[in-house]
C-alpha cells in the first residue's frame, strides 16, 4: 500500500508541475514522504518481529538446556 501512495504523490507531483498547480505538487511531494516513511516503519516492524521471533527460539533453546 505504501508503494501506491508513493506512486500517486509523484503523480500529483509532476501534474502539478506541469500545470503550474504548486498546491497539488505539494500535496504530492507530502504525499510521497508519506509513503517513505510508512515503508520504512513497515519494515521496522517486520524486523522487531523477526527479533522477537530469534528471541523467543533463544528461550525456547535456553529452557531445554537448563533441562
């Protein structure tokens, strides 16, 4: 989804470069910036997930040797 929002700012962004529209070119510079940093806080996200995932198979490693 973010990669939409991405591509409809630049859209906007060079329609409202061309029609001399700096309102709507703006709108799509913000627009793609939104879309950056939601991508990138996906994939902060997807990473801590990934911690937690190593995390917890280290519990899980660490329970068994304790055993």
């Amino acid at each position: 989804m973010c990669v939409f929002e991405q591509v409809k700012g630049k859209t906007k962004e060079v329609v409202g470069e061309v029609t001399n529209n700096d309102a709507l070119e703006q709108e799509g510079k913000a627009q793609v910036d939104k879309g950056v940093e939601q991508t990138k806080a996906d994939s902060a996200q997807a990473e801590a997930k990934a911690h937690e995932k190593a995390a917890e198979a280290a519990d899980k490693r660490q329970k068994l040797a304790e055993n």
